[in-house]
C-alpha cells in the first residue's frame, strides 16, 4: 500500500484563488471582475483549475498507478468521477429550480432564458442533463473534469512509458481537434461543449507530468526560459490592457488576429498560461504570498475545491436573480459589491465547516480505535507480566487464565508444586 501523499499547500492555495476568480467572474456586472486573472493576460482562471486538476491527479492516484496498485488507482477515479457527476447534477438541478422558482414568484419571464428548454420538454431535457448532453451557462466546467478523469488511465499509461510520449499523444490529439473541428455535441438544444475536452486534456496531461515532476523535486530552472516566458506574459498584460489605457482598442485589433478562443483551447491562452505558470513557480510569489493573512483562508478553500465550486455556482445563479429582480435600485454598483463579498465568506465559511467536521470525525474514529485496543492491550500486557496477587507473592496471569489447551498442564504442575510444599513443610516440622 503507497503512502498518503503530503498535501502541497501552494497547490491548494492556487486552487483556491482559482475558485474565487471564477466566482468573481461568473458573477454579474460587479467591480472585482476588473481586477480579475483574465483582464491582464490571454488565459483565465479556467485555465488554472484543469491544470491544477491534473497536478493534483498525479499526486494522488499517479503514486499507486505507478507503484503498482493500477486497479486500485482506476477504480479511486471513477469513484471521483462519480461524485463529481452527482454534484453536477445536482448543481444543475438546483440553479434551474432557482430560475424556474424566481420567474413563478416575481413574473419575471427573462429569467426563463436558461431554463426555457427545460420548461418547454422538462422530460427531454433532465435525461440530457443526466447524459451531460446539456449544460448550463456556469455548470459547464466539471463535465470537461469527468471526462477528464475518465481517459486520466490512458494518460497514466502512456506516462508510465514515458512523459513525452504521454505529452506527444496528448498534442496530437488537440492539433487534430483543431484542425478538424473536434467536440462533443449537445442536445436537444444543437451546438457543441463549452469546454472541448478534446482540445481541453493537453492542459490537463500538462498538469499530470508537472505534478511527477513535483514529486521528483520540483521544476528545473533555465535563465533564458524566464526571460521567454517573462515577456510573454509582460505583452499579454499590456496587449489585453491596451497598453494600460494608453493605446485604445489594441486588445481589440488584436483579439481578432490571435488564436485566444477558449472553446478550443485557444493557442495564444495556452502559450500565455504556461508562461505565467513558470513565471509565478520560479519567481517565488507563493512563498511570499504564504506570509500573508489571506494564504491559509485560500488554501482552505483550495483543499475543498468541490464543494466550495458547487457553493460558488449556485450563489452565482442567485446572485443573477437576485440582480434580474433589483435593477431599480439606486446603488447597483454597492449591491456588485455586497454579492461578491458575502458569496467570498459563504466560501470560506463552508470550507472552514467542512475542515471542523472532518477534524471532528477524525478525532471521534481515533477514539473509538482508541477504546477497542485498550481492553486488548491491558490484556497482553497482563499476559505477558507478572501480576501481583498479595503481598509477598507474585504469580503470572497465565497461571490464573490459562489457555484451554493447558488446563491439564497447569493443574499437575500446580499439585506438583503443593506436594512439593507440603514435603518441605513436614521435613521442618521434623527437623524441628
């Protein structure tokens, strides 16, 4: 049985911020989405969690694939897989009775837009949603993880071999989604997945082999590849920032002429994000910003990124509502900012529940190991130890408990002991 693999805390902590970006994103019309990961760069949050993703899939199945154990490891992901499935289901389920329940209660007929297919053909819809055929707007990312986790054995696989051949076969098969316009499709409604996993597992398989390679010691450093990768995301933040307000439109200009579509991984997001990735592992941010008081509150987050997401999308969808019903209010920019906030300490507050339940449990199954190896070690002890019976005299507990075997045993030594006492006393007896 492999060892539990150690928590990297700079992993969570990334995971983490990565939730509240999307969040903030997902969100609408609020302050904070100016100040986001996707304002400075060509890559997002997004980005940041499949990598993450398949870091933390190397870390924690990749050591039993690789040790051996590969049924116990495929079988630990499809158990992951289907608890991801359960809550995107449920995630879905609940943002379209938000929707569906908001609209019946303030006659508000807009808020129908993402569930009007699900109210025209409920029955169609549910087995499609049960069959990830159909996906919300903001529940559209752990259908790509499943699937994810799904071919994740075949990438272990190949990457026992060798990581470049995983990475090879891995590129070859996003070069061919692009090339001929690979992806899943949707139905009823016709279209194709948000997120092409296709295209979406390169960065994923990225993650898988930077997650080994964290296992052997880290990442190596090249000088000249900081530099690279140090001015492509300094022309990332000034192209996506228009020269920070001083050349209007240029984002624009060029947007149209990069490849930065996110359906399909667009190259100049994949480019961009691996820089940034580098960047930040080699500059040393996460051990500054492990000083700060906000590490530890993300990092908690980060640990539960699950149930955290799940808060997160639906507080969004109700954040919509929410937003849809108020538009008559005088401060919308005040209200922005009361969303956002409290759905941050709703993240950390379900974070934080959740880390005291598991401590909780934790604390109440070692008591009870606890109380059932007591009566059984008191027992071997005395076994094994002579027990003092009264004063002068000390017998071992086997001659008080013995064994069934040696009931026979025990008494003919013991009546040999007694004649042999009652001799030694009648010789005193005569002697005297």
């Amino acid at each position: 049985m492999a060892a539990p693999t150690k928590r990297i805390d700079g992993i969570d902590f990334w995971r983490g911020f990565a939730l509240l970006m999307i969040f903030i994103d997902h969100v609408p019309e609020n302050i904070f989405q100016h100040v986001t990961q996707q304002n400075f760069g060509f890559s997002d949050a997004a980005e940041l969690f499949v990598f993450l993703s398949g870091v933390s899939v190397a870390l924690a199945y990749g050591t039993r694939f690789f040790d051996g154990e590969t049924v116990g490891a495929v079988r630990a992901l499809l158990r992951r897989a289907f608890t991801i499935y359960w809550v995107q289901i449920l995630i879905s389920l609940l943002i379209i009775a938000i929707f569906v329940g908001a609209a019946a209660l303030w006659h508000e007929e807009d808020l129908l837009e993402d569930a009007d297919t699900v109210v025209s053909n409920p029955l169609q819809t549910t087995a499609a949603i049960l069959a990830l055929l159909h996906q919300l707007e903001n529940a559209n990312i752990l259908p790509l993880y499943i699937v994810l986790l799904l071919v994740t054995p075949l990438l272990l696989a190949l990457a026992r071999r060798d990581d470049r051949l995983m990475l090879a076969a891995s590129a070859g098969i996003y070069l061919a989604a692009r090339a001929f316009s690979l992806n899943l499709s949707t139905w009823p409604v016709e279209g194709t997945w948000f997120f092409n996993p296709i295209a979406w597992q390169l960065i994923f398989a990225i993650g898988i082999v930077a997650g080994r390679r964290l296992k052997r010691g880290g990442i190596a450093y090249d000088a000249w590849l900081f530099a690279a990768c140090l001015s492509i995301v300094a022309i990332a933040a000034v192209v996506r920032t228009d020269a920070f307000g001083f050349a209007s439109g240029l984002w624009q200009n060029v947007h149209d002429v990069l490849d930065c579509g996110k359906t399909d991984l667009g190259f100049a997001r994949l480019i961009h994000f691996l820089a940034l990735v580098y960047v930040v592992y080699h500059s040393g941010l996460t051990g500054l910003l492990r000083r700060t008081r906000a590490f530890l509150p993300l990092c908690l987050i980060g640990r539960y990124g699950l149930p955290v997401f799940a808060t997160g999308t639906v507080l969004s969808a109700m954040g919509e509502v929410v937003e849809t019903h108020s538009e008559a209010l005088s401060h919308q920019m005040a209200f922005g900012v009361a969303i956002v906030v409290g759905g941050i300490l709703m993240h950390y507050l379900v974070a934080r529940g959740l880390a005291a339940w598991r401590d909780k449990s934790r604390a109440q199954k070692s008591m009870t190991n606890r109380a059932r190896a007591l009566p059984m070690a008191a027992l071997s002890s005395l076994r094994k130890s002579p027990s003092i019976l009264w004063s002068g005299t000390s017998r071992g507990v086997s001659d008080i408990w013995p064994s069934p075997k040696s009931y026979r045993r025990v008494a003919v030594v013991q009546a040999g002991q007694d004649w042999r006492a009652d001799d030694r006393r009648r010789s005193l007896d005569v002697s005297s």
